[in-house]
C-alpha cells in the first residue's frame, strides 16, 4: 500500500513536469504546492533524481530552485548536461543561476494539473 501511494505521488510529479513548455522553467516548490504539499519541495527534488529512466521521459532540466539555480545538475550524465539542455531550448545560464528568470518562470496552477 506505501508503495503504491509513493508510486502515484512520483507520478503525479511527472506528470506536472512533462507539461512545462520547452523554453520553460518551474520550481520544486511551485510543484510541491500544486500537488498540495508545499512543504515536501526537497521531495520533488527527490524525484527528479529519480526520473532519468521514465518512461515517457521527464525534463527534469527544466525544474530548478526558487531563485533559478541549476541545483539538481549533479544528477545529470554530466556537470553541464542540464544547462547544455536548456540553453537548446533558449534558456541561459551564467555560474549556474537562469538569466532572465521571472521570463522563463512557468507557474503550474489549476488550469494544468491533475
């Protein structure tokens, strides 16, 4: 029974982050709070570590911290992966923090989740 509501969270998760619009960025918490649960943020980050193997796949470049930076990027085959990601899809990093953030920012709400 754990299990199975562990599972379904995960993918509530997933789901969220597959509607981000490339060119798009959103926060671990603006997630967690879509799903109702402000306070698990580091869980979504818990996630996204996770997702490399989902199938369909996850963009988990593009869901970073509040102020923008790529925290999550050890998690990727490589250093520069997440960014490499994003700047294809005309999102900038300087010292790993997204230029123009607020631009970018995408804020999942009723209209988009489960």
């Amino acid at each position: 029974m754990q299990k199975d509501l562990q599972t379904d969270w995960i993918e509530k998760i997933y789901r969220i982050v597959r509607r981000i619009p490339k060119g798009k960025v959103t926060s671990y918490g603006a997630i967690a709070e879509c799903i109702g649960t402000r306070t698990t943020a580091r869980m979504v980050g818990w996630a996204m570590n996770a997702s490399h193997n989902a199938r369909p796949a996850v963009p988990a470049h593009r869901v970073v911290n509040r102020n923008g930076l790529l925290t999550g990027k050890h998690h990727f085959a490589t250093p520069t992966l997440m960014q490499e990601l994003l700047a294809a899809e005309g999102i900038f990093v300087e010292q790993d923090r997204i230029l123009d953030f607020k631009k970018h920012y995408w804020l999942p709400d009723e209209n988009n989740k489960d």
